[in-house]
C-alpha cells in the first residue's frame, strides 16, 4: 500500500522548501509555509484539499511564517513547539508528544541546535514512521547554522545540533528526510540539486554524520557557513509575535511622477527591479538596482531599508504582484507603491536619470576589479587582483574601495549592477562600470588562469 502523498513546494528564491501532506480525508497539513501563501493555496486547490493544519519546526528567521494568516484565514490548527513562547493560538508541542491528523500522527522530536527550541516531526502512519520534516536540523548533505540566535552562543548550538543529527540518524533508513531549508539557503545548505532524502543516504553521504566526534562536528558545521542578511536578526522575533495578518493580496499602488519626487524628498527611496541592461541605459539617479529573478527576495531584504517607504520602478514585462509578495514575505510592509509610467514617465517629468556603463569579460584587464560575490565564492576562483568587498557589506565600506575607475563583477552581473547603484549613491556614478558575465566568463574571454584563495 502506497504511504501518504507529501508535496514539496520549493521556493528558489529563499532556497526552502514548505511540505503539503495529503491527510487522505479532504484535509492537509502544510509544514514550514511563508506568508506567501500561493503555491501552497494552488496545490491545495487542486488536489481539493482544505488546509487544516499548519506545523512550524521553528522560529524562522529568513521568512515570516504563514501559519498564523492560514489559522485565522482557514481556521487551521497550529502546531509548533511549546518552548517557543508564540503569542498566538497554537498547539505547543515538547519532545514525544503526538498530534493525530486522523489517521496519519505527527510526533515532536526535540532537535534545538538552528534554534533552541527546534522540532523536527515524524510522519508516521499506522504506527510505522514514514518520513521526518527536518527543518533546520539535519538537511541534505549538511546541517543548518547554529549561529542566528546569539553569537556567543554559537559553539553550543553547534554541540547541540550534533546530537540531534545523531538522534535522526537513529531512525531507520527507509524514513524519508524533508528538510526546509537547501540549496539557496543563507541558513547554510550546500549548492546541491536534491532537496529530499532518507535517512539511509544522509548517513551514508552527508559528511557532518560522518564526523568522527562532537569537535570535528563543530569545527566542519562552523567553517562551512558563510554571511546571512541582517533581516534573519529580527525576523524570529516577529514570528514567534506573529506576523501581522494580510487583508488581501499585497499589490504596488500607482504613484505619479510628482508624488514619487514628493516623496523621495521626504526620505522614501526607490528600488529598480528592471534587468542589468535596462538599469544601465538610464534609471532615476539615486536608485537602488536589485534585478527582478530568484535571488530577488535575498537582495531586497539584505539592502533595501525597512524603516522608510520604499516605491518600486519596474519594466512593463514584469509582474507587480510578485515584487510586492515577495517583500511581504522578509517582513517588507513599507513598499507603498511604483512609479506610474516606469523611467519614461520620471525622464517626462524631468527627474534626474542616468546610466552605468557596462562591460563584457574581454574588456576588463587586471586590477582595479571589485568582486562582490561571498567569500567562499571569491576564494574559489577569481580575477588576478580582484578585491573582495561582499554585496552585503558594501554599505558599511565604500569608503574601502580605491579611488578611480573600478570595474564591479560578480556570476553574472546582477550583483555586481546592485553594487555599482550602492557606489553611484555615495558620488562614484562617474568611475563605476559593470562586467556582464563572471570570473569564469574572464577567463575564457582571456585564456588564463584564476587565482584562488582569500
């Protein structure tokens, strides 16, 4: 007899996966939901299934959980755990404590290490385990970082997520593993296609389980993880309030030319999600280019300010509706709106534009390269020279980028167009060119080699 059908819904942009399971009685349990709730709403739909409860493995701290607004919307049940101190309606669950979804029971395995008060839950169906929604425990090939909650507290965490991936790996091979976050993650999962496994091939594969000890655990966990946006500082805080509930689809109001002047005066800023080519053609001076794609979400919530309004310049071919979703979904309740009419429309009203120049792979030489991939990106492989400033960072030092022209790069160029808006805006408009293409693309465009290391 096949065992209950469990749904992954995968999105790319935050690299985290939410779990639909079929209940087998016109129900569904939705595990690890955003607030954007559409593509769990559609598989819902269309598998005529009314979502009745809604599990969070922890207090996530890269989106805001959909569990309250599924609650109050569909009257779901949720179930988190009991130590997480939620100030909503909630089943709190503790370490062995089961939950019967009519048939199918859902059992809490305390699992703290990503976060302190972590459940992962085990699937079972008539009484034999099926599958695990491991959240940020134990994940494919790697386990989550452990240094969100307190930074002094880092090396604990890590000790404590030893033990729980010891734990899971104590259950029989055949049990699936369904872990929320993976490849894309800033919650730290390798760049690996493969989002589901089983217990069996994690401990055959995963290297964490093959660490040899609790030290050797810590020392590979801790030197794998890299830089995370600042949003995953308050985030958890939000969610374990509750997020604020949603009326409605979110949506980008129309805003005319002399209102968006009005108020970028008085402090707003505007935010570019057209591509790299278009940006560097013209855009409103001031600008911050963040190129609508997956990533999209990541950028936003890492550079884009929360505590002033924020209006959306877009191209005609893209979708308002997912800007705005994907802001509400980091906590982004301050985008009010987009310039009516685009770049066109502001250069009619006579607001200040201008352009970046761009170049391809073969016409940069040595030196002078701003490379503003991470770390472990540049360290891989980068041009002879290059100076690494991350993304992220680059609104704190500026100042360390050399006087003069400089060519920015990144993969591919959307990055490094983000970093050249950041540059323009502290009067480096003049000196700033753009790579379209990456390390990789120079080198070939050359035929030489890349350097590697820090």
């Amino acid at each position: 007899m096949s065992g209950p059908t469990v749904v992954p819904l995968v999105d790319e942009g935050l690299g985290n996966s939410a779990y639909l399971v079929d209940l087998g009685d016109g129900r569904a349990l939705v595990v690890d939901s955003s607030r954007d709730l559409r593509a769990v709403r559609t598989a819902a739909d269309s598998r005529g299934l009314r979502l009745a409860f809604a599990a969070d493995t922890h207090l996530h701290a890269d989106f805001l959980s959909g569990a309250r607004q599924l609650a109050v919307t569909d009257g779901a049940s949720v179930i988190a755990s009991a130590a997480g101190g939620r100030e909503f309606d909630h089943t709190g669950l503790r370490d062995g404590d089961e939950v019967d979804l009519g048939g199918l029971r859902l059992r809490a395995l305390g699992t703290p290490g990503h976060t302190d008060e972590h459940l992962a839950f085990l699937l079972m169906d008539d009484g034999e385990p099926v599958g695990v929604f491991t959240g940020g425990s134990l994940l494919v090939g790697a386990a989550a970082r452990t240094d969100l909650v307190d930074p002094d507290r880092t090396v604990e965490l890590a000790q404590a997520q030893y033990r729980s991936l010891r734990r899971l790996a104590t259950l029989p091979d055949h049990v699936a593993v369904w872990p929320t976050h993976g490849a894309g993650s800033f919650c730290s999962a390798p760049p690996r296609a493969e989002r589901t496994s089983s217990i069996g091939s994690e401990k055959a594969a995963n290297p964490l389980l093959q660490a040899p000890d609790e030290g050797a655990f810590v020392a590979a966990l801790l030197g794998s993880v890299g830089s995370f946006p600042p949003y995953f500082l308050r985030l958890a805080e939000v969610n374990r309030r509750g997020p604020a509930l949603l009326d409605g689809a979110p949506s980008l109001p129309l805003l005319d030319p002399a209102t968006v002047e009005s108020m970028l005066a008085d402090g707003a800023e505007l935010v570019d999600v057209r591509p790299v080519r278009e940006f560097a053609d013209r855009h409103v001076t001031g600008s911050l280019s963040i190129a609508l794609r997956d990533a999209f979400v990541t950028w936003f919530g890492w550079l884009a300010p929360g505590d002033r309004p924020l209006v959306v310049v877009r191209g005609e071919d893209q979708d308002p509706d997912e800007v705005a979703w994907q802001a509400v979904k980091v906590g982004y309740d301050n985008v009010v709106g987009e310039l009516a009419g685009g770049v066109d429309a502001a250069a009619a009203a006579g607001l200040p534009l201008t352009g970046i120049r761009l170049l391809e792979p073969d016409q940069v030489n040595d030196g002078r390269v701003l490379d503003v991939r991470q770390r472990s990106e540049f360290a891989a492989g980068h041009v002879p020279g290059a100076r690494n400033v991350e993304l992220g960072d680059l609104p704190d030092r500026s100042a360390e980028v050399p006087a003069g022209p400089v060519v920015v790069m990144c993969g591919h160029g959307e990055r490094a167009m983000t970093a050249a808006s950041l540059l323009a805006r502290v009067g480096r408009a003049d000196d700033v060119a753009v790579v379209l293409g990456g390390a990789e693309d120079w080198a070939a465009a050359h035929d030489r080699r890349l350097d590697t290391g820090a």
